[in-house]
C-alpha cells in the first residue's frame, strides 16, 4: 500500500495584501543578484523578479499565489522521501495539506489510505508532524511533562503513557535530561523533544518539515541519524522537507525537487546526479569579484551555467559554480574572465555533480538564497 499519495494536489493563496508573498518567493532566490541571464526559461533571473512585483504593484488589492501546483505524489511505506527545493516552493504548504492543517484548494491527498479532507481524524491519528518556525513545546514545562501533556491530549491513559514517555525519551536520547525544563534545553534537544512529541502516537508515517533548520551542524547531523534510525529501526514513513541538499542526499531515498510549486523532478539522489553526469561542474572561489562575473562567465562557449554565491561581501568573497560539459578545457577561459575582471582566484577544484547542480541545471539558479 502507499503511505501518501497526492493526485493534481493544488493549493491557491489569495490575500488581500499587494504584492508582499507572491513576489517574495522568487525575488529572493536571486542570490544576491550576482547571477543573471541565461536560465533555460530564457528569462533573466533578475528581471523576472522586477517585473512581478511591478506587475503585482500595479494590479487591484487582491493577489494570489499558486502555492503548490498540481502535485503528483506516490510515497511507498517505509521510505524517506525528501522534499527538495528553495525557499517558497510550495513545501511547507504541501506538509500542512498533508497533516489537514489545510485544506486543498483542488485534487486530493491520501495518508496512510485515509483521504486527508474527508477523514481528517483518521490521518492525524496516523501521522507524528514536525511543523518547522513554531514553538511546539513548552519552555516552562520539563521534557517528560511536555510529554505527559500531549499524551493526554492524545487520550493514553496516565500508565501507558508513562511506559511510552520513558521508551521515547530513550530514543530521542533524552532520558537523563527529561526533568529539566525545557528553556535549558540546547536548540538540539529542543528539535529532539519535538520529534519525541510526534512520536507519542507511534504514527506509521513522519511529516517533518525542514527538520534541521536553524541548528548547529553536530545537532542537525543527530537529528538526520535519529531520522534514519526511526526509519531503519522502527519502520517509520518519513517525507520531509529541506532546502539542504546535503540532507536530501544523505537521507531520502527519494528525492522530489520542486520549485514554484511544481515538483520537477523526482527519484533517487543516485539516479538525479547521474542524469547530469554528462556535465562537470567547476567550483571557483574568488575575492574581489566583480558584479558581473557570472554573467562573463556565462558567455564563455562551452559554459553551461554558472551560479555565484557570495560568501564574504567585505572582501567580495564569491563561491562560482560552473557548469561545462569538460570542466577541464573550459578552465583556463573561466580563470581568464576572472583575471580580466581583476578577480583573485582562492580555489578551484572539477568536480562531480551534487543534487544542487541537478537543481540548477533544471532551474538555471541555485537553490540557496
Ligand atoms: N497563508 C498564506 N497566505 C498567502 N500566501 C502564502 C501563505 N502561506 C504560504 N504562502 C505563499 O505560498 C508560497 C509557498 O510557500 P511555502 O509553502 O511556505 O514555501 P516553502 O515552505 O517551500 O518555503 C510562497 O510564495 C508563500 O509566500
Ligand atoms: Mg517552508
């Protein structure tokens, strides 16, 4: 049986404010505006952006935003699949559809074969949910009575859910700190309490929406293993939602990208990379970069695409990505154009692709903001 379907699943905003969501989404995916043209739409990243808003500025109160567009899913049990794309994508908005925190605007969703619309009840007793920038524990309260809270909540009767408390806190690797409040708590153990929480149900299948968002990189790495363990060890379901590829690649064993609402592309990270295999892509980092270094780059022969991120503006710092079909011939004209443009070249390496330049090679922009 399928742990989650979606057919033509759609989600339409309309809101009364001018121009502030709609245009926010693809604004800000411009890296810093560093990279261009030259994206496979054909239109400039840029001023695409420019446009919108001013198209947006110029229309009547109400404005709408397409969320998530027509969205085909097919998760089998015991997978993890990620949820892959740049910040207003549509995937917040497709979890809270899933979890019937929203109600579609069209199409339709299963979980765990319970329409989401027509048998909310039997879903939310079926899932565990992680919903990403909301304080879902109490500070005041210890680990284990925030715990005891929500089994309550949850209708375990006071023994069994004492028995339950102590068998996930020794999961979530939280049994010797569980009677200290909450506010002590390092944001690491705070994540690992809320998945304890969404697990008190023991749930078939995980909804966790940007699960490592906002740790530090030893506290997101326990996490993305904890996850791994649920899924390995207790058979969990998992979708999850990152902007990190390294987590969709490490993690899922099927990825969704999606952009704009539109899933557009969707199976294994080995299987994503290797489709781009034809490609190499160079990475060069660079000081003193000029404004326009991508867009040079960009017109050189052979290149592909070229994503630029800046990573220290005081020194003008940027991380360049190149994509050529031979990264090796088309490097001395890169380091050409960024001698010409009085770049000082830190390091340059050819390497394999990432699920980042399957991203940008579907997109022509990166996935980062
Ligand atoms: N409640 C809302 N009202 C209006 N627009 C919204 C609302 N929630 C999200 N959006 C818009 O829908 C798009 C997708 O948002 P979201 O699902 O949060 O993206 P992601 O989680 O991928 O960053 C964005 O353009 C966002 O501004
Ligand atoms: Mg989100």
């Amino acid at each position: 049986m399928s742990a989650i379907t979606t057919e033509k699943l759609t989600k339409r905003f309309i809101s009364r404010k001018r121009a502030a969501t709609g245009a926010s989404g693809s604004a800000g995916a411009d890296t810093a505006g560093v990279h261009g043209n030259g994206g496979p739409s054909g239109n400039g990243a840029g001023g695409r952006g420019a446009s919108g808003l001013l198209g947006r500025f110029r229309r009547p109160a109400k404005s709408e935003t397409l969320a998530v567009d027509a969205i085909d899913l097919d998760l089998r049990e015991g997978e993890i699949f990620g949820l892959l794309g740049p910040n207003g994508a549509g995937k917040t908005t497709t979890i809270r559809m899933l979890c019937t925190l929203l109600e579609p605007t069209s199409g339709r969703a299963t979980v765990a074969g319970y329409d989401v619309v027509k048998e909310a009840d039997k879903v939310r007793a079926s899932i565990g949910v992680v919903l990403s920038g909301e304080r879902a524990v109490y500070w005041k309260l210890t680990g284990r009575e925030n715990l005891q809270y929500y089994a309550a909540l949850y209708h375990i009767p006071p023994a069994a859910a004492r028995k339950r408390i102590a068998e996930i806190l020794a999961v979530v690797n939280l049994a010797d700190r569980a009677d200290e409040f909450v506010e002590r708590y390092s944001s690491g153990m705070k994540q690992r309490l809320t998945l304890a929480k969404g697990l008190l149900n023991n749930p078939p299948v995980l909804l966790l929406d940007e699960p490592t968002i906002g740790l530090d990189p030893q506290s997101a790495r326990n996490i993305r293993e904890f996850i791994l363990c649920l899924n390995k060890e207790h058979g969990k379901t998992v979708i999850l939602t990152t902007h990190y590829m390294e987590e969709a690649d490490q993690l899922c064993d099927r990825v969704g990208i999606i952009d704009h609402g539109r899933i557009i592309a969707l199976d294994s990270p080995k299987v994503l990379k290797s489709r781009i295999k034809e490609e190499d892509v160079v990475e060069v980092e660079v000081k003193n970069a000029a404004p326009d270094l991508a867009r040079r780059i960009r017109s050189i022969e052979q290149v592909n695409q070229v994503t630029a991120q800046v990573t220290d503006p005081t020194v003008g710092a940027a991380a360049l990505r190149v994509h050529a079909q031979d990264g090796r011939k088309v490097l001395p004209s890169v380091l050409a154009q960024i001698a010409a443009a009085d770049g000082v070249v830190q390091f340059v390496k050819v390497s394999e692709p990432t699920l980042e330049d399957v991203f940008i090679s579907l997109t022509g922009k990166a996935l980062r903001d």
